[in-house]
C-alpha cells in the first residue's frame, strides 16, 4: 500500500470518516467537525502531500482576544525551555 494510502486510513481512524471531497478526480478530502477543520491532499505518484490542520478552539480565542493570546502562549512555550 501507498504511503498516501496509509496516511489516509490513519487519518479516517482518527477523525472518522471525512465530511467533503471537493472532486472527485483528485486526492483531496476533507473534514468539517465541531473540533477542527483539517483537510487532506496528496499525489499519489509522487507520494507528496500536505495537511492542513486548524483547531476551533484556538481560532475561537484569537477571534475573541486577538493576536495577544497567541504572543502569550509563544511566550509561554518559550519560557518553559529557558
């Protein structure tokens, strides 16, 4: 099996059945759920791809507060190595 087949069975076991393929034609699949926004796309003859991963939550807290909780939190993951 394809590695982009793996990665694809991985993620169908760990978000469950993905909620849109945009075509139909192309490896590109997605999923809309209450938690997160991720979508799938790769070439399988090229065995290249990305993921693209977006937490609601934390879009929810940069809407609500702004960029400062991001510089908060950088700064906080920083100080933990320091």
């Amino acid at each position: 099996m394809a590695d982009a087949y793996k990665i694809l069975d991985y993620f169908l076991k760990a978000f469950g059945p993905f909620t849109g393929r945009p075509n139909a034609y192309a490896d590109i699949y997605n999923w809309d759920t209450t938690a997160l926004n991720l979508s799938l796309r790769y070439q399988v003859k090229t065995e290249m791809g990305v993921a693209v991963f977006s937490n609601k939550n934390l879009e929810n807290a940069i809407a609500a507060n702004g960029p400062s909780v991001l510089v908060k939190d950088v700064y906080q993951s920083f100080s933990v190595l320091y």
